[in-house]
C-alpha cells in the first residue's frame, strides 16, 4: 500500500480505460446522510439486527418502519455532492465503466451516471411482498405505517435487509464489472459487509489496480489496497478530475 494524492490519481486515470468504483456510505456523507457505523451511524442509534433484519421487518414492521421513516426523510431531502458529480464526469470521459454501490440513496443516478449497479437494492422504490408488484412511492400514505398492497401483502422499501440475498442480477453484474475492470476506486465504505466487501479482491485477483478513498484506513488498506488517499471523497475527486481533464 502507499499513500497517493489527487495528482497520482489523475495520472492513473489517464492510462485506464476500464476503471470501476465501488461506494458505499461515506461518499454520501456530504449529501448530509449519515453513514451506519461511526460515531454518527445510523447503527450506534438502531440495532441493525432489531431494525435491518429481515426477520425484524416480518415480525415487526411498525417498529422497522420508524427507522425506514427516518432514513426516508434523510434520502428525499439529499443531493448529490462533488464526489457523486465526479464520477458521472468519469464516466462520460470513458474512463468508469460504471460503478458498484451499497448506497440505496439513488444519487449516483441523479448526479447523472448511467451504468450504477444498486448492490443493495434502491430505497426509493417499494415492492410487494406478496404479489412482488413494485408500488410507485407517489401512491403510498407514509403517515399509516406499516405500508399494505391492495393484495394484502406487506409493502418494504426495494433495499436488501440482513438475511436477504443480493439481487441475483446486481451481484452477477457487479462481479462480472469487478473482474473485467483494470483499476477499482473504492470509496467512502469501511468494507465490513459481505458479499461486498469480497469485490475489491476479486477486482485485484483479476489484475485490476486498487485505489481507496477515505478518511480513514479499513479491513481492505493493509491487505489489498495499492494507492491509499486520505479525506474527503468530493474534495479528492474533484481535485484528480479536474487534473485529468486539464
Ligand atoms: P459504513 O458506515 O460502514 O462506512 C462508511 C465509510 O465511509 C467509513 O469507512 C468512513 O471512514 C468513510 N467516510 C465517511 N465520510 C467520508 C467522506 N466524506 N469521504 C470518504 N470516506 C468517508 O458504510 P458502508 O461501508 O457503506 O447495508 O456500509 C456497508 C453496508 O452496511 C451498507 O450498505 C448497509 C450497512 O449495513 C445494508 O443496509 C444492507
């Protein structure tokens, strides 16, 4: 591992062609979302087991909802940061084939990026669990908690709790888009999640150069990270594709 700068990173980007990013929580940060672990985590206040399990939301969904209700309220009144806006920039540059997130805000899509692969599902969609029909937010009265389908069924946000499976189709894109890529910028996760976390490996066992953006070292720096930057992803971001572009 070593300790890279914006400047290194404009001139890594200049020689891919095939770069991939994985994000998680900290890129949205500066959106004003907080991240789950941490000091502010949404995790020190919500026992994700209690409030994130599957088994929790089935057997009680009133009680889950009042934490969704909460991280509903933080999503609808973000925006997408510099960080998010950067790599959209990357993307239309032809340098990012696309990125892998474990967000659920839908930023990425909003800062204008077109290939995001939503590993974890999208919280401003919902879904049956009954019928599976996805239900148009617009038609839902979020002041009556839980949420019920015209079926009967019980309705959740369109986000992988703890017990579920990763989409079958994200987690095949995501691997597909981790082992081709020839540069991974991971950014703003600690990398404590599973399967997610194993994506940086399997980038690097493909021959892909891994660069990490945080504020702090994770599970990942020692062990599979080749350049390291430390802070702030919009700043850092912003600064290298300014550069690249210049
Ligand atoms: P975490 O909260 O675990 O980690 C956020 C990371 O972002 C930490 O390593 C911070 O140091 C870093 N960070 C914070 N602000 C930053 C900034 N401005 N710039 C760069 N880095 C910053 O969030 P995730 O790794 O995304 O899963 O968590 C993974 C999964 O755990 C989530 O998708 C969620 C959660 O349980 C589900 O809900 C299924």
């Amino acid at each position: 591992m070593k300790n890279s700068n914006p400047a290194e990173l404009a001139e890594l980007l200049r020689r891919t062609q095939a770069a991939a990013a994985l994000t998680g929580a900290g890129i949205s940060v500066e959106s004003g979302i907080p991240s789950f672990r941490g000091a502010h985590g949404l995790w020190t206040r919500y026992n994700p087991m209690e409030y994130a399990h599957i088994d929790a939301f089935l057997s009680n969904p009133a009680k889950v909802w009042r934490m969704l209700l909460e991280l509903d309220a933080t999503i609808r009144q973000a925006r997408p940061n510099p960080a998010h806006y950067a790599l959209a920039e990357l993307e239309k540059m032809g340098k990012l084939k696309g990125i892998i997130t474990q967000n659920v805000d839908n930023l990425h899509q909003e800062a204008g990026s077109r290939n995001v692969i939503e590993f974890h599902g999208n919280a401003r969609r919902f879904v049956c669990l009954r019928c599976r029909r996805t239900i148009d937010p617009a038609t839902l009265d979020f002041s009556h908690v839980p949420l019920y389908c015209s079926c009967g069924g019980l309705i959740k946000p369109d986000i992988v709790f703890f017990g579920e499976e990763i989409p079958p189709a994200a987690n095949r894109a995501a691997f597909d888009l981790a082992e081709s890529c020839d540069l991974m910028l991971v950014i703003g996760t600690s990398a404590a999640v599973m399967p997610a976390n194993i994506l940086p490996k399997a980038a690097k066992n493909h021959g892909a150069i891994i660069v990490e953006i945080n504020l702090e070292p994770t599970e990942l720096t020692r062990r599979f990270t080749d350049y390291f930057l430390e802070g702030s992803a919009g700043q850092i971001l912003t600064e290298a594709v300014a550069l690249l572009a210049s």
